[in-house]
C-alpha cells in the first residue's frame, strides 16, 4: 500500500479522530486555566500529561499501522464529519483564547472549506 494511501487511511480511522477530539478538549482545558489562573494549575497539569498520553499512544500506534502494513477501521462519513466539526470548533475556540479573535478569524475559512469539502462526500 503506498504511504500516502496509508495515511490517509490512518487519519481518517476511528483512533485518529478521537485522539484529535481528546487533543483539543485537552488544550482547552490548558488554556482556560491560563487564561484564569495566569499559572499551572492542577487541572492544567493533568490536562497536559493526558495529552502527552494520548499524543504518544497515538504516535506509537501509527508507527505500528505503518511499519507492519496493517490497515485500521475507517470512520463512517458522516460520524467522521460530526467529529471534525467538533474538533475544528474547539481548534477555533483554542486559538480565541489563546491568541485572540483575529487569529482565529484567520483560520476561519480554511475550517469552512475543509467542512465544504468533507460534505461534498456524502
């Protein structure tokens, strides 16, 4: 199978999108105690050491998709989609609370048309 094809099978698998969602709820939860606390907080430092987990499991099981040939259980489409926009939604409001609106206005349109794009496929 050629790596590209393999790629894309691995980033639209289940593991993938759910680690990506986790990901994100993670580094909210990083940025919401700094943005109230201006400090490490408990919270922010169980937020951080899941996401490192999480990252690193993850990393681990594509480097293992990859090096045996291995082929995961794709997402349907539609929960696929589901699970983007939430992700794409926490991206935004990561990137609101830690750099302010104007760069998350910037990002904006790429998230409208990667959401366009994915549902051209249904």
């Amino acid at each position: 199978m050629l790596i590209r094809t393999q790629l894309k099978t691995i980033f639209n698998s289940w593991t993938s999108e759910i680690s990506i969602f986790l990901t994100m709820c993670c580094l909210i939860s990083i940025a919401w105690q700094f943005k109230i606390y201006h400090c490490w907080t408990e919270i922010g430092i169980a937020s951080a050491i899941i996401e490192g987990v999480i990252l690193t499991s993850w990393m681990i099981w594509a480097a293992y998709i990859i090096f045996f040939g291995k082929t995961p259980n794709t997402m349907p489409l539609k929960s696929r989609l589901i699970v983007e926009a939430a992700s794409g939604t926490l991206l935004l409001a990561w990137l609101w609370i830690t750099n302010g609106p104007l760069f998350a206005m910037i990002w904006l349109p790429f998230m409208i048309w990667l959401s366009y794009r994915n549902l051209k496929e249904l």
